[in-house]
C-alpha cells in the first residue's frame, strides 16, 4: 500500500518519469464582458458556444489585400455577456472544488487586459458572488459535518502538518478563546458581515458528492500577492505604530523535501465555516494594492493568489477518534489566482510608481508566455529546454501544477469594446497556444485499508447505547420473569415454621441456576453472533473491496473513453484550425507568387532598360574613343610639324652664324695677307643644309651623364636578409623605368596593418611627387619597426631614397658661363638636327636630417 510522508502535499514523481502517463490539456475557458455603453463599437462575435470571432473596427489598418483580417479562436468553452455567476461555477470551479475533496490539486487563473472582468469573475459582487466565495460555500457544505475539531490539524514551518492530541488541543482552543482580540465563528448568514452576506443566495448552494464520511477534515487558507515580483502576506498581522510605521516584509519562495514550492512564513488561517473564509479573504482584500487609471478606476496593480489547503485524515477501527499517524494525513489545495491585467502605457498614461507596477506586470505575463511556449515546444517537439519558472515569482510558484501535480485551467476574460482590440488579439494567441500545452493527469488517493461505514456505525452504535440507557424493554422482562419457576409463599406464620425458608431456598437456587444457564446461552449466542458479524464484516469488506476495485477500473476505462473523446475533439478543433492556417497560407502564397510574378516583370524591365544603357554606353565609347585617336594623330602630325619648322629655323641661324665668322675670318685675313677682295657668300639651298646635316649626323651621339654615387653613404638595407613591410599606395603610378627599386623578404601591402608589421623589422613607403621640372619623382621613405609598451608596433623613419627621370636634351634653367655657352654651340654645330628620346636616370640617396 502506498502512503505519503508526514503529511505533506504528495509529489508523484513517476508521473514525470513514465512516457506512458495519461494527459490533460490545460482548459481554456472564454468569457465576454458586456460593452460598457450602447453605442460603444463590438469587435467579438460568439459564433458558438466554443468559437468566438475578432472583428478588425473601423479605422484600423487593413492588410496587404487592402481587406480586414477576421480571425475565429476556439476555447473549451465560451461564456456569453448574459452568463450567471453560477453557470460560470458549475462548468469550470465545482469540478476542482471536488477534486480538491478526493485529494487532488488544482489551479484555475483569470487572465486578460485590464478592465476585462476578471476581479468580477473571481470575486464577484452582493447578490452575484464569484468563483472563490462559491468554492468555499460548496467546500463547507460537503465536509461541513465531518469537520474535526480546531487545532487538531496544526500547519508546521516545511509545507506540512502534524497532529495533535485532543488535549493539547483543546489547551490551543482555550487559548485562542481567551484572547479578546480574536473574532469568533459566525453562526449563520444573518450574523455575517453585511459585505458578503448577500453574496451568495440560499437557493444556490449546492454540495460535492463522493464525501468520505470515514474522514475528518480541516481547512486553512492563506491569502498573498506579488507585487513588483516580490511576495507579500496579507494575512500578516502588522502592530499598529503611528510614529514608526513598518512596512510589510516579502517572503521567500522555498522548495520542501518532496521538492513542491511553498511561501516560507506564510500565515494560514484555520476556518470553520463560508461566513469565516470569506471574512478572512475580506480581511486581507482591503490590503491589497488598487489604483485609479484612465482604464480602471480600481485597477490591480499585483497579482493575488488566495490558497484553500484541505486537510484530511481517516478514523480508527472505531470510528470514533482520528488516527494518530502523519503517514495516513492528506493534503490537498486550491489556488484560486486573479492575475492584474496588462497595459499599454500609450493607453493608460502611466508615470512613476504606476509606470513601474505595469512594466513588472507586464515582464510577470510575459515570463507565463515564454514558460508556456517552452512546454509546448518540449511536447510537440520532443525537446528538453529549459523552461524559466524562475524568472517571475508567478511562474516558480506554480512550477509545480505545470509539472504535473493537479489541474490547471484559466478563464480568458475579454471586453469586446473596439478600443481593446490589439491588446485582445495578443491574450487569444496566448490562450490558443496554451490550450496546446498539456499536464499530467494527477492519480487517485491510496484507499486506507480500513471497513467503510465506520463513522456510521459508531454512531448508530451511541444512539442504541443512549436509548438503552434511557428506557428498558418491559415485555422482554416481563417475558424472562415468567420463564422463571414460581416463588412459593414466602409469610411465616409460626416462629417454628422450617419449611417456607427452605422452599424459597430451593426456588430461588433454581432460579439462579435458570439465570446462570440462560447467561451462557446468553454468551454463547452473542459469540457466536459476533463471530456471524466479524464474518459478515469481512464479507462485506472483501466485497466493498471487489467494487471498489470494479468501479475504479470501470472509471479508469470511463476516463480513458473520456480522454479518447477530447483527444478526438482536441483533434478535430486542430484539424480545423489547421485547415484554416492553410487557407490563409494558401492565400499568402498566391498573394506572394502575384508580387513574385510583378517582380520578376519590373526585374526583367530594368534589365532591358540596363541592357540599353550599356550597349549606349559602349557606342559612346567607342565614339569618344575614336574621337581620342583622331585627336592624338593630328596633334602628332602637329608636333611633327613644328619639330621640323623649329629645326629648320636653328640650321638657319647655325648657316648665318657660319657665314658671319666666315665674312670675320676673310676681314682677318684681309687685314693681314693684304688686299683681297672678299668673296660674296651664299646661303645654300634647303637641300643642301638637308644632306650637309644628314653628313653631320654622323658625329658621335652625346653619352647619358652618370653622377658618380657617393662611396661613403651606406648600402641600402633593402639588399639585406631582413624582412621588409613594402607599403604601396594604390593611387601610386607605374613608371616603365628600367631602373625599379626591389626588395626582397618583403610583404606588399597597400595600406598597413598591425600583423604584418608584427612579421618585420623594416618598414618602406613609396611616396609619388611632382618635380620641379615636371617628372614625377619616386621617394623611397625607410624606418625601423619596434614594439611599443601597449603591444603594438611604431615605426621610426630613418632614412628617404629618391627614384626621378630626367630628359638628357632638355635644357637647364640653370645659367651658365660664356665657356659652357661657347662649347655649346660647339657642340651644336656637330650634332644632329634630330630630337634625340633617351632619358639619362639618375639614382640618388640622401640621409634625413
């Protein structure tokens, strides 16, 4: 036989480890609010008692389609605006409520956007009372006569409870009654507090079936909220100080020894009776934190969660006194959870400490998100991620029932008013992504062991003993009397009389003797008739057994058909929603595949107008090209020309120099050898000038000038063994120089790099300039690479190189001496008329200052 641990809240750990365990989804229920004015827009239809329809309002943005997106959500099952109170209760608490009496946990949460109703749901109004305060009149309407009596259960400090004896609680009653601050019981709904009174009305109250009468039972309730993600008791007794007010402490999350969740130095509260809970929910409803928005005039700002812990424990073989043992204790609770709605802060306007309050709200509702979709992705998937219980205080403390230790089920409350309708469209894909999460269906009670009925026949067994005690049976005596021999006469009428006495001796020893053989009997009848009722006892308990056993296996087959059938709902409710996702996929494809095609269209467009562009561009450049050669030949026809005109102008002015110092040498000449007569000169003919310079080209061709390099400088570096860093710049120009500086155990990079200068020790830039005579001078730029006291690299300059070209028969801007000038001419006079190409280059270094 399976039996719990000292009272705590069972944990049955091989629902989490066995595959095979049967599952529950999470119901998901809907319920609608009434619009708050007549002219006010809708934008929730109910097309069935399980489908609702969103409706985009007037002025929203439509789709791509230039329509308006209509969207259905199906739920377990939906509630319309002309809903009671209790026809809320009788499909979604009362099944919980009698779970929680066969020991089963369960969980049921309101969630929705602020001003939805859910406050409404959970608690309710006078004449309209909510889900808690019935769960609690139907609890203490099952149990009520078989509750024990108080402080006999007593809560400990580790989510478990312990037993007392009747004495030390009675000395726990005594205590409480002597203390005048301590309110008492109320009696009846007349002496109630007129706040909840008239919650709920004779009429309706209704009770669970399936009571074990052979139980005794006890319930604590605790009230908390979370606010700002931390926990606060509203059940907590604060001393009045008003100079020092203190400020209520958080609690602490902490996990038990069967590793559940409880709130360490939570208060609970024992309760006896509806008027007695509710006064106490009541109690710690006035701590709660409220606030005024432009959405809610008492908006929750936290998140409260009000527990119903039942206690039970079987009696003895008697029937008459609770067993002793923690082992046989059950524990079973309720959380009954009203979540604070989410907002917008460009709706409510929120500044300070409310802003604060909505956005933890809002992180706590979106950390449930994130749990919710992990769970469904490890399930659908067959994942193993992680799932954030603890980053919200919501979600770690209910880790547990999503874990598979009871029911879970939530009621979407939504306003169908216009203004709602984005915020609404976000808490239906929530709900319709958790009615795909599923949890573990929680496993019944062990059975005790003991005979049923023995409350009952303990208590028939008082009254008969009670009757007895009252009044005996006359006709039975009289009936033993007659069956008694006859008392002879008993007067005396003489002193000598000897033989009255001895007949009444006589008489009464056969009475005695009558008495004593009728007691056996008497005994042997009642053994025997025991030993008939032990037996009968034993038969009827085998055969209590046998049913018992029969009709858990006929509601195990009863909850298997029952799973068959939702699962088969479940199915077809997924079957249409996916039928419905792919229409709307089907109608996104086709509205794809329309503005693929029109791209592909525009794409081809442009690539012809492309086409275009470029086949123009290419005829232009051909065009310009073509203009580019034509302009180039005639400019070197051009410069052909004045080459020509220009040497034929300096053979002339060479013949009239010539013939100048001829007519000086005659006039010499003539002055010495006497008088000659001077021979007229001639200027000879073009042709003539033409062969005699075609003769006088002859003469050797000018060398190129060579400067001697200085043999004291030091030899480049670059002919070393060392690593270089060339650094080339792309807008450099490539000189077709004979003469091209090489280094060799170089890295060629164009702009420098911490690596690679990491690699060398040398570092060369290549620097292009314009000279002062028009070439373009190339400047070798040289250092030295070290490390700096930061890791990285520095390069000290130490040495410039420079690579120019110079043209041999361009002539200096330098001025020089009448000698030079005169050898010049000289020199003139035997060399050709020809424009001479080759370039002289020169290749100097100098050091840097």
């Amino acid at each position: 036989m399976y039996r719990f641990g000292k009272g705590k809240t069972p944990r049955r750990h091989g629902l989490k480890k066995t595959s095979h365990a049967e599952k529950d989804p999470v119901g998901v229920y809907c319920r609608i609010r009434p619009l708050g004015g007549e002219h006010e827009e809708c934008c929730i239809e109910m097309i069935s008692n399980t489908t609702i329809q969103l409706h985009a309002p007037d002025g929203l943005k439509a789709n791509r389609n230039g329509e308006y997106k209509e969207t259905q959500y199906s739920f377990k099952k939906v509630f319309g605006i002309n809903t009671t109170q209790r026809e809320l209760f009788e499909d979604v608490a009362k099944p919980l409520v009698e779970d929680l009496i066969q020991c089963k946990n369960g969980l049921l949460f309101t969630y929705g956007v602020t001003g939805s109703g859910k406050t409404f749901t959970m608690t309710g109004s006078p004449g309209e009372g909510g889900l808690l305060p019935r769960s609690l009149d139907i609890l203490f309407n099952s149990i009520g006569p078989f509750q024990a009596k108080r402080f006999v259960f007593k809560p400990d400090d580790k989510n478990g409870i312990d037993i007392q004896n009747d004495v030390d609680a009675l000395l726990e009653r005594q205590k409480r009654d002597s203390q005048p601050c301590v309110p008492k019981t109320p009696s009846s709904r007349q002496k109630a507090d007129p706040e909840f009174a008239d919650m709920i009305s004779p009429e309706e109250a209704c009770k669970a079936d399936n009571v074990d009468e052979d139980c005794c039972y006890s319930i604590f309730v605790s009230y908390i909220e979370i606010y700002n993600n931390y926990i606060y008791d509203l059940l907590e007794d604060i001393p009045f100080d008003p100079i020092r007010p203190k400020t209520p402490q958080s609690k602490i999350l902490r996990e038990d020894q069967n590793h559940n969740m409880y709130i360490a130095g939570c208060t609970e509260v024992e309760v006896k009776s509806t008027e007695e809970a509710f006064e106490v929910f009541w109690r710690g409803q006035k701590k709660r934190r409220i606030a005024n928005t432009q959405l809610n005039r008492e908006s929750s700002r936290s998140h409260s969660v009000f527990t119903l812990k039942l206690v039970q424990a079987p009696l003895d073989a008697d029937g008459d006194h609770i067993m002793q043992d923690k082992n046989q204790v059950n524990v079973s609770q309720l959380c009954l959870v009203d979540l604070a709605g989410s907002e917008r802060n460009s709706r409510t306007r929120a500044e300070g400490s409310r802003l604060r309050e909505a956005g933890n709200i809002n992180q706590s509702l979106m950390t449930l998100r994130t749990c919710m979709e992990v769970l469904r992705e490890n399930q659908m998937c067959g994942t193993n991620k992680m799932v954030p219980y603890r980053d919200s205080k919501v979600t770690h403390l209910f880790k547990n029932y999503f874990d598979g230790e009871g029911k879970v089920k939530m009621i979407v409350c939504v306003n169908p008013k216009a203004d709602d309708y984005e915020e609404t469209m976000l808490v239906m894909r929530f709900a319709e992504m958790t009615q795909e999460v599923e949890v573990a269906r929680p496993v019944d009670r062990p059975i005790c062991g003991l005979a049923a009925g023995r409350r009952q026949r303990n208590q028939v067994f008082r009254d008969d003993l009670a009757g007895r005690s009252n009044a005996g049976d006359p006709v039975l005596l009289n009936q033993f009397i007659e069956s008694l021999p006859p008392l002879p006469p008993c007067g005396l009428i003489d002193p000598s009389d000897d033989q009255t006495l001895p007949r009444l001796i006589e008489v009464l020893k056969r009475r005695h003797h009558i008495h004593q053989l009728k007691t056996e009997q008497l005994n042997t009848t009642a053994n025997a008739l025991r030993s008939m009722l032990q037996q009968f006892d034993s038969q009827c308990g085998a055969k209590e057994n046998f049913i018992h056993d029969q009709q858990s296996k006929l509601s195990e087959k009863d909850k298997v058909i029952f799973s068959q059938k939702m699962e088969l709902e479940r199915m077809e409710k997924k079957s249409k929603t996916l039928e419905y996702k792919i229409d709307i996929l089907q109608r996104t494809t086709d509205m794809y595949e329309h503005d693929k095609r029109s791209l592909e269209q525009e794409l081809e467009t442009r690539a012809q107008r492309l086409h275009r562009e470029q086949s123009e561009r290419r005829r232009v450049e051909e065009q310009m090209q073509g203009m580019v050669t034509d302009t180039k030949f005639k400019w070197e026809k051009e410069c052909k020309r004045r080459v020509n005109a220009k040497q034929l102008e300096m053979q002339n002015k060479l013949w009239v120099q010539d013939e100048k110092l001829k007519q000086l040498q005659a006039i010499v000449a003539e002055s010495s050898s006497g008088s000659e007569p001077p021979e007229k000169p001639q200027r000879p003919s073009r042709d003539r000038d033409r062969n005699h310079g075609q003769k006088r080209s002859s003469s050797p061709s000018p060398q190129p000038v060579t400067r001697e390099i200085n043999p004291v400088h030091r030899r480049s570096h670059s002919a070393g063994g060392e690593k270089w860093v060339d650094h080339k710049p792309p807008s450099n120009v490539d000189l077709d120089t004979v003469m091209q500086p090489i280094i060799p155990n170089a890295i060629q990079v164009s702009t420098p790099s911490g690596k690679a200068l990491s690699k060398c020790h040398k570092y060369v830039l290549r620097h292009q300039e314009l000279a002062s005579d028009g070439e373009i001078a190339t400047k070798l730029i040289k250092g030295n690479v070290f490390k700096t006291r930061g890791g990285g690299q520095a390069v000290e300059f130490t040495d410039v190189e420079t690579l120019r070209q110079e043209c041999p028969t361009r002539p200096s801007r330098k001025r020089r001496s009448d000698s030079s000038e005169t050898q010049d001419e000289e020199e003139q006079e035997n060399r050709a008329p020809v424009a001479s190409t080759s370039r002289a280059f020169v290749y100097q270094k100098r050091r840097k200052p």
